[in-house]
C-alpha cells in the first residue's frame, strides 16, 4: 500500500550514523522462492554521533532470528527496519532472514532474470537483503559464502574457497552495501587477462548466459583499454586479482559498478557485428569505461549521502567521454554529448523536474539518477578543469585521489581540492550545483576604432523552488575570425563573472566575425541576432568543429522555425550550405553524418516554445518533412556520389573511421530513399551483413512505407536474439506515421513477444512511442492514453522504470490547452491509482505542481 505521508529527505538534516560497521560476514542459503541471508556484522559506536540508538533499515523480508553477542534477542520490526537494545560498547550482531528473489519483479535487491539470481543494490537496495545501516557513509570490508549448487557463484572482492555446493568471496576493500553484488546461475565466461602498471596480473572474465559467448571480444577489449586508459591517464591502477562483468536480461538501468563485480544490461556489454549496430559498439564501450572508472570515482572514494550522487556520477561519465574523445574522434564525441544533452538535460531543466545536480531534497532517490545528475554534473566538472587548466585539474585530481581515498564524501570535499591546489575561491562556481535552470546567455556587440566588445548578459529562469538566480562564473570560449576566414584571434576564455559583462578585444583592422561557447563551453543557451549569412560563414570557416557543427544546426533550426510558424518555404540557404559542407572532403565523414542531422521535433518545440508560440508537433513533423524532400530533392546527386564514395569494402570493424563512413552512407541513403522510393534501401537490406546497414535499410524501407516484407523477414531472421527483436519493436514505433504510432505500439504490446517483466522490452515499446513526439502527443490523445494505461499496470511490478517513464509528460505545459488537458486528465488517472508507488507518486505530483 502507498505510504500514509511519503517522506521528504533534506540534504540540511544529514547526520552522521550513530553505529559504525567493523565488517560483514554474509551467507546465502539461495532458493528461488525461500532465500535464506544470514548475516554477522560487528558494530562499534561511532564517536562523532550524537545518538546510540540502533535502527537497521530492512524490507520484503521475514525476520527468523537475531542475536546480539550469541544472545537471541527480539527487536521491533517495522515495514522499513527495525530498532533494538545494544549494548553501549562495540558488539556483533547475528541476524537470519528470509527472502523471495522469484516475487522480485522490481530488480531492486536480490531478484531471478533468466533463471539466474543477481542483485541490485544502488541506491537502496541491500535493505531488501538483509538488515543493514545502508547508507553509503558506512563502509565495511564484506566476507561472503555462497551455498546453492549453481554452477557459478559470484560476489565482489577475490575468490576464497570454492567447494562442493559453495563458493566463499572476500574483498577487502571497505565498501557501501550499495556495492555489494551476487551472482549464481548457469552461466559462462569469456576470459582475459591484464597486467597492470605495477606488473600484476588480473583476471578478467565477461559471465553471459549459454550461447551469448560470441557477444563477449569487443567488450573485453574495452575493458583492457579502459583499464590502461586510467592508469595513463590518471594513475589510477586496478585493486584486486579479479575483475568479472556478468551480462543480465532484466536490468532497470544501464550497468553497475558493484566492487569486482560489475553487472550490466545484456544491451550495454553484449556486441557483434551482426546484432549490434556502430552506435551499440560505442554506447557499450563508454559504459564498460564508465563502469571501470568508478572503481576509484566512486568506490574507492564513495559518496556520503545520495545527495552527492553527481560526486561520482559526475566525475565519471566526464572521465568516460575523455576516455572516448581520446579513442574517437573527440569532436565527433563532444557533439554527441552536446546533443543529447540539449535533447534529455535542457528539456528537464526547463520543466517541472528541474533540479540542482546536487539536490537539496527527495523523496525517492531512484528519481534522481537524471541528466541533470549525470551528463550536467559532467559539464559542471568539464567547466571547472576550463577556469583552472589542465595543469592545476591534473594536480587537483592526484591530491583528491591521495586526500579522500577510502572516504565517503561531499561535493564541499571536492571543491576543496581545487581550492587547495589553486588558491581559488569556488564559491560562486559552487552555484553550479545548488540552482536548476539553463542561464540564457544573452550577446551584443559594439566595434568602434579598433576595439571590438563583446557584451554578455546572463539570466536563468525560475525553477521550482527557487525563483532567484544569483549570477553564475561562465566560462565562455571565444575566438575572432576576419572576413576572409582567417583566424585573428585565437580560442580565448572569458571568465564571465557578473548579471552583465563586456570584453574587449583591441587593435583589430575590421569588424571581426565572432565564434562564441566554443567547444559548448558552458551549458547555457546562448542568445544572438545574427544573420544567416554570418552562419552560413561559420560553418565554412570556423576552425572549432564543435561552433562549425553548432553553425549549421542553426541556420536549421532558424528556417525550420519560418516554416513551422509562417509557412515559409525550405530555406535554399541551409540546403546550399548543408550540400556544401557534405561534399567537403577535409572533413571527418563522421563530422559530416552529424551536421547533416536535424533537429529534432523535441528542439524544436522548446525553441518556439522559448519564442512565445505554443508547438503544434504536426506542424513541426511536416516541416521537417518538407525540408528533408526539398534537401533529398536539392542533393540527389549529391547523396547519390556519397553513398557511392562511402561503402566499406574491408570487413565489418566498430572503429571511428568505418562507422563514420556507414554513418555517412546511411545519411545518404535516407535522403535518395525520398528519390528513388526504396529502391537503394532494398538493395542494402539484402546485400547487409552487420547490423548497422541492415537496420538503417529498414528503417529507410519503413519510412516509405515499403517496410512491410524487410520487417517480417527481420523478425524471422532474429526472433531469437532478444536484444534485436527490442530493435524490432522500438523501430517499427519510431517511424510511424504520427497519426499510426500509438496504433502500432498498442499492437506490439499483444505481441506474443511483449513482456512487460523486461524493461528493455517495455521501453522499446512504450518508451520508443514516448520518444517520437509527433505521434505521443497526436491531436486524439490515444498516445498519452496507452502510456498511461501501461504505466499503471507496470507500477506494482516495477516502480522503479515506470517512474522514470513518467518523464515523457514533463514538458505538457509547452502545449495547447487541449493536450494539456488529455495530459493533465492522465496524469491525475496514474496519481489516483490504488498502491500507487513512492517512486512514481513523486514524479507524478512535481510534474502537475
Ligand atoms: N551507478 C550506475 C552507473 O552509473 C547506475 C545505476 C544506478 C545502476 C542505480 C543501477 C541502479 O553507472
Ligand atoms: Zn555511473
């Protein structure tokens, strides 16, 4: 049943825990419905509480019997936990409980996937375990014992002994329970090995179900360059024998850092060529790397309270796009990132789940692992090694890992750091993590005898909570270009302080034309009356990929908006430029894929919606329709000598050469697939041999509506491999027709194949009909209607995904009163479920307050 009053938790009432843990002994009797966890944990009062008082937090389990000191005592069990007389001194505690990992539908603890058992602990999750102060402040070294007979049984930390029907597992470094993992099961290992920097020798292993064995070489050797990456980079040298990922089907998120034991969704660590596309190769490599780097941002050095989550997640993915930049293409990189940072972070900061990337407050902070946290703790970070340099950011990183090693920390811990190094005051850089919002960095210019001036004025709009936003530091990266195109003033950093600020730049013979957030150096939107000539310029000329893209996207964006709102014609302008740009071959093909994207429906509605003018998604559909013909229409002959210039003869390779060549064909292929009716797209469909062509063939096919015979063959082809057939589902969605999508996704949900047990499947069914804006938000309702009604049959089952998904409606108050109502009406539909989850009843309610 919901919680009578949930709780809101406050970052300003933290306390530190009254009982420190002095070390774990685990045992697991496994059985699929009647899991037996006994535990020993020595406790010692802690000396900087205030309070005795013992409480364990514990869930979904039965009590069998506790013991304190070999004494069996009877503490006071509540849904939540339970509390009991302790002595006064350090004593140890005994406790055995009974758990059901088959009735776990929630995959938060121990649950079954497939028929094996795993875990999922972060954030909240050992309490569903077994009793426990879980809490990321209270570390302990963990000594597990495995009993079950699986063939595998898995735990963090080196293997101890492994006998008839049991395996032991010790790690001895102090750890969270939030890092705590076990895995047993049928399972087999693809293994390798590594020599670190000092000359030891780890074991790896990549553990998947029988038959994904040959999913496992690419991920293995992101791991070994990961593990290299880190110890070059930044010193950092892996710390136990072992190293296992285990790949699981039933996983809410996209991977674990658990300590030794990393588990991740089959989607992010399984590849081939045949099953996955460039962009899975790149997406599992990142994430294998991210995983890795936690084991010392994060583990190593933890987080003290879940307030801090951008401590570790932030550092992270900042740590995992160095490592991609510097195996990629790091231009190509960066405007990925940014894109998808405009697409999920922009989009929640300008809506009602705007919130700080450190949050003052939660109810449930499962709702709180977001973009803001993650990808916009990652610029934070980004933004703070700009202001102080790549030198003082690399001492500052060796003194936090030397200060803080084996601690749970705050973000003031971090900043100290750099604080310490460069004898700079943070405080207002500290803004950065305590106000939601995107500032509006508005620019206007003056040249006058020589000087030119940059005059910048920074605004952020109220975000719930905080309708005041005192100004931030900005770093702005600029650079001057002449007439000509030459570069006269090399990339500069402005530090920009104040409400409102000028710069000059002095001794120049002519106006320059500016190049400004170079490299998207800080994450504002940026606000300028330009032309689209001075655009069309940039793109040519500016020699920062990042602002040549950006450039571009624009002058887009701009005649988009004209059509959409004045029913203009394809602007020839973009067209020209984009055929230009694409013929370039100074230009990285990967670069010339990107900047032949567009924006996209989501972009756009925000756009206008910026502009005053409430987004009609039809209208926005068929603009970018009408400007994909007239572009298709303009460059036939174009795309036509790409396509051609760009096949890959060599064998299948998911490096950034090849797939910036497949990127670039694809993007041809969809433009002649306007001209030619299918045509080229059939061919590739039948001539493909990687999943990469194969799926951008069919997609191509689905748009022109000749989809119908690729499709079924497609599911014939893999209906086996349930990693492809997510493809299948999520495909067929995304190009509907806007007036069809939710028809089709409700179809697939009577698939034999739909599942809503698996959240892969669930969102490649609902979440794909969430992500394509023209159909979700179709006149009808129907759309915002078949979410809602799978969202409230998922909530009993699964709280945590179907609070995440309750992110689709966030941006309701963009449009028309009528949508605002069909959503408003859903949304009051899913609060009013009976047993309405925490989880889901916190998103619901800030979305409609
Ligand atoms: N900590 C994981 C990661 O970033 C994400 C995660 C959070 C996974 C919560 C499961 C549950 O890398
Ligand atoms: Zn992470």
């Amino acid at each position: 049943m919901r919680d009578a009053a949930p709780q809101t938790i406050h970052l300003a009432d933290y306390t530190p825990p009254n009982w420190l843990v002095t070390g774990v002994h685990l045992t697991f009797r496994l059985d699929p419905t009647r899991t037996r966890v006994l535990s020993r944990i020595g406790f010692a009062p802690n000396p900087d509480a205030a309070s005795r008082a013992f409480k364990l937090d514990g869930e979904n389990m039965t009590l069998i019997r506790a013991k304190i000191d070999g004494v069996e005592v009877a503490p006071t069990v509540t849904e939540t936990g339970l509390t009991c007389d302790v002595p006064d001194g350090p004593f140890t505690w005994e406790a055995e409980v009974e758990i059901n990992p088959s009735a776990n539908t929630a995959l938060e603890g121990l649950y079954m996937s497939s028929g094996m058992y795993c875990t999922q602990c972060e954030a909240e999750g050992f309490r569903k375990i077994t009793y426990y102060p879980d809490r990321p402040d209270v570390m302990a070294v963990f000594d597990v014992r495995i009993e079950g007979g699986e063939p595998v049984m898995l735990s963090n930390g080196n293997p101890g002994k492994i006998g008839d029907g049991f395996a032991e597992w010790h790690d001895p470094w102090p750890k969270p329970a939030y890092l705590f993992a076990l895995v047993a099961g049928r399972l087999v290992n693809h293994p390798g090995k590594f020599t670190t920097m000092s000359g030891r020798e780890v074991d790896l292993n990549i553990w998947v179900r029988p038959g994904d064995e040959g999913k496992c070489a690419f991920g293995m050797e992101a791991l070994k360059a990961s593990m290299r990456w880190d110890e070059e980079v930044y010193g950092r040298e892996y710390d136990l024998d072992l190293f296992n990922i285990v790949a699981v089907d039933d996983f809410n998120m996209g991977a674990m850092e658990n300590k030794g034991l990393n588990i991740f969704n089959s989607s992010c660590v399984l590849a081939s060529p045949e099953t996955s596309t460039d962009a899975n190769f790149e997406q599992i490599e990142a994430i294998i790397a991210h995983e890795y780097f936690h084991n010392w941002t994060g583990n190593r050095i933890t987080c003290r309270d879940w307030f801090q989550l951008c401590l570790k997640e932030g550092l992270t993915v900042f740590r995992d796009a160095q490592f991609t930049s510097d195996l990629r293409s790091a231009p190509v990189k960066r405007i990925e990132d940014v894109i998808a940072l405009r697409a999920r972070q922009f989009r929640e900061d300008n809506g009602p789940l705007a919130h700080p990337v450190r949050p003052q407050s939660f109810v449930e902070i499962n709702n709180f692992y977001t973009a803001t946290v993650y990808e916009k703790g990652a610029e934070v970070i980004g933004m703070l090694k700009t202001l102080v340099g790549d030198a003082a950011w690399s001492k500052a990183l060796a003194l936090y890992f030397d200060r803080h090693d084996g601690q749970a920390c705050t973000i003031e811990d971090w900043l100290r750091v750099f604080e310490d190094v460069t004898g700079r005051d943070l405080a207002q850089f500290k803004r950065w993590y305590e106000h939601a919002g995107t500032p509006r960095l508005t620019v206007t210019e003056n040249f006058k005898d020589g000087t030119y001036t940059l005059h910048f004025k920074q605004e952020t709009p109220p975000t719930p909570g905080q309708p005041d936003k005192p100004p931030r530091v900005i770093p702005i990266q600029v650079g001057l270009l002449a007439e000509d195109g030459t570069e006269i003033v090399p990339t500069r950093l402005l530090e920009m302080t104040e409400a409102e600020q000028s710069f000059e730049f002095s001794g120049l013979d002519a106006r320059p034309i500016p190049s400004i957030l170079r490299g998207f150096s800080a994450p504002v939107i940026l606000r300028r009356e330009t032309s689209n000539a001075e655009r069309a310029f940039l793109l040519a000329h500016d020699t920062d990929p990042f602002n040549k893209w950006e450039a571009g996207r624009a002058l887009a964006r701009e005649g988009l908006i004209a059509m959409i709102r004045d029913g203009a014609p394809a602007d020839p302008a973009y067209i020209a430029a984009a055929e230009t740009m694409a013929r370039d071959e100074s230009l990285d093909p990967a670069f010339r894929a990107l900047a032949l994207g567009l924006p996209t429906q989501d972009d756009l509605a925000q756009a206008l919606h910026d502009a005053g003018t409430v987004p009609d998604p039809q209208a926005i559909w068929d603009a970018l329709e009408a400007l994909k013909d007239a572009r298709a229409e303009a460059m036939e002959g174009t795309a036509r000598a790409l396509y051609a210039q760009h096949q890959v003869t060599a064998p299948y390779r998911p490096d950034a050469a090849q797939s910036g060549a497949r990127a670039l064909a694809n993007a041809a292929l969809a433009m002649l697939t306007r001209r030619d009716g299918g045509a080229a797209a059939q061919a590739q469909y039948d001539a493909a041999d990687n999943m990469t062509q194969q799926l951008a063939a069919l997609a191509c096919l689905l748009q022109a509506g000749k989809g119908d015979l690729a499709l079924g063959r497609f599911y014939d082809q893999w209906q086996k491999d349930r990693l492809v057939v997510d493809k299948w589902f999520s495909l067929q969605v995304a190009c509907a027709e806007p007036a069809d999508a939710a028809d089709v996704a409700e179809r697939l949900t009577r698939h034999p194949d739909f599942t809503m047990k698996n959240p892969n499947r669930f969102r490649a069914t609902l979440g794909a009909l969430a992500g394509s804006p023209a159909g979700f938000h179709h006149a009808s309702g129907k759309g915002y209607r078949l979410l809602a009604d799978w969202l409230i049959r998922l909530d009993p089952l699964n709280p945590q995904t179907t609070a995440r998904m309750c992110s689709a409606f966030e941006t309701w108050r963009r449009y028309d009163a009528d949508r605002q109502a069909l959503i408003e009406a859903e949304l009051r539909r899913i609060e009013a479920s009976p047993g309405l989850s925490r989880d889901t009843g916190e998103m619901v309610g800030r979305i409609l307050a």
